[in-house]
C-alpha cells in the first residue's frame, strides 16, 4: 500500500494526502470508512498510471543496522519516507501512512481495518471491541483448512510431553477452536494464550504481536526456559526475537506453505534470520529428532 503512494504522479500524491487531511480535520478519524468516501468524494484516481518503485530498489536503498524484524522495519519506513521528501510529498506520505495505519489499529487505521473486516466477518466486533466498518462478506475465517495432522500432534506430545504444547495467538478463544477443532485437545489449555480476550479484558492493545507478552506468558505457564514457536508472518519472528530478548529462549520455526507465495516467505524468514524454515508444520517432529540425534 505504501508503495502504491509513491508510485502515484505527483500531482495525484499531493491531491490525496491534501484529501485525507481535510477528511480528518472534520472529525471522522475515528472512522476509516467515513474517511475513505469522503477522499473518494474529492479525488478520482480512475485511470491514473501508477508506478511503484520495485522492491529490489526500495531493499538497496536500504541500511539495516541491527538484525531482526523490528530494524528491518524501522530502516523500511525511513527509506519509503526518504523517496517521498526527494518527490516533494513528504506531508502527503505521513498523511496517507497515518491512515493506512499500524497493526493494531482496528477502526482508526485502514489496512488492519479492512483486513479484519474482511477476515471475521459480521463477529469483529467479538474480537475487536467494535465494527464491523466495512460490509466484506461473512468471514474468510470461514474458510480455513487444518495447517496440521492430528499424527503430527501426537508425535509432539510424544517428544515434548503432552503438556508442552500451546496455542499463542492473536484471536480470541472461541475463533481459534473453531479453526482448530478436536485437535486443540493435544495443546495445554492454562498455557494457551488468545491476545483478543485479554484485550477485551481490559490488557493494554500493545500485548499484540510483536510484542512477546503471548510468547512470555505462555512460557512461565509451561515453566520452561526455552521453546519452540512456529509461525508464517513477519510478526510472528519479530515476537520469538523479542521473547529472547526477554530471556526466554525462543527457537523460531517460519513455515512458508501456509502463504500465498512460499519462496517469498523463504526468503523473507532467511533474512530476518530464522532458526528453521520449513514448507509444512507436519515435518517439525523429523526435524527435531534429527537435531536430538545431532546433539547426542
């Protein structure tokens, strides 16, 4: 999305920006959807040429200093910002990215907005406190298959013991055993820690990924120093390097079958520096009785 800004000409850059500023100074910036048709009302973007910078131009621009996602996505920001002030749209871009928004701005922030929308459907509002926004259908939730084999959680449990596995996620309770289940009975329910209920509880929104509290919660429930956690997203391996930074040693596994283009998954994971990569969550008991006969 944000490199869809800078690829705008920069008449049009400057026209939206101007657009969202003026949506929001009437008030409506707690509502996403009143600021989109009020910017649609003022700017027609229908038939404008847009041409994004590549990746691979945004990426050698880039100067990491430190490892890891969160640097990664600090040194992101400060090169797409750089591109926009070198056009002139400075302004224009802090405008637009402040109404994308970040993760976790639901009904302030289009993007995480619309997603959510989109993913749960007329049960938003269960899971983030009010919505829906935007009428997008009954849930893409709705539609999501088992990532895992029921054998592939009896062979864990075999490995770890049946209390060391655990579900750490940014849904709520009810949406995650619906998509999990009769297989949530192998993960340790008092380990198990659902983001969106303890947000709803009254936890602070900066529990959510990536910040390790899920990670660290679960882990003192467990009582166990080091884990395992296995994830698809960006979010997911900033969390695990966050735990560890919090002394809880977290071994990230990022599994790329579950994304709609796995070799970018792949080589997003071997950037930020993840421990395993795998295609399927299935293969994870091989891998790990492979590392324990390395060890011996």
């Amino acid at each position: 999305l944000l490199l869809g800004f800078l690829g705008l000409p920069e008449k049009e850059g400057r026209l939206l920006g101007e657009a969202i500023r003026v949506a929001r100074s009437e008030g409506q910036d707690r509502e996403p959807s009143r600021i989109l048709e009020s910017v649609a009302s003022r700017v027609q973007l229908g038939g404008v040429e847009v041409r994004p910078p590549s990746v691979a131009s945004v990426l050698s621009r880039m100067r990491v200093k430190e490892p890891g996602y969160i640097a990664f996505r600090r040194s992101l920001e400060e090169t797409l910002r750089g591109l926009a002030i070198e056009r002139g749209l400075g302004s224009d871009y802090s405008a637009y990215a402040e109404f994308i928004g970040e993760t976790g701005s639901y009904g302030v922030g289009l993007a995480e907005t619309v997603f959510s929308d989109i993913y749960y459907g007329p049960l938003v509002s269960e899971f983030k406190g009010s919505g829906p926004y935007f009428n997008l259908g009954v849930g893409l939730y709705r539609k999501e298959t088992r990532s895992i084999r029921e054998e592939t959680l009896r062979r864990l449990s075999e490995i770890y013991g049946a209390e060391k596995l655990a579900v750490v996620t940014g849904r709520n309770r009810r949406l995650a055993i619906l998509a999990i289940g009769g297989l949530y009975k192998h993960f340790n329910d008092r380990a198990s820690v659902f983001i969106a209920d303890e947000i709803m509880g009254g936890a602070p929104p900066t529990i959510q990924k990536p910040s390790p509290y899920g990670i660290i919660k679960s882990a003192s429930d467990m009582g166990v120093p080091t884990l395992i956690y296995v994830g698809d997203s960006a979010e997911d391996i900033a969390m695990a390097q966050n735990a560890s930074e919090f002394g809880i040693r977290t071994l990230f596994v990022g599994v790329t079958g579950l994304t709609p283009n796995p070799t970018r998954a792949r080589n997003m994971f071997a950037s930020l520096g993840a421990d395993v990569i795998v295609e399927s969550v299935d293969s994870l008991p091989f891998i790990v009785e492979e590392a324990k006969k390395s060890a011996a």
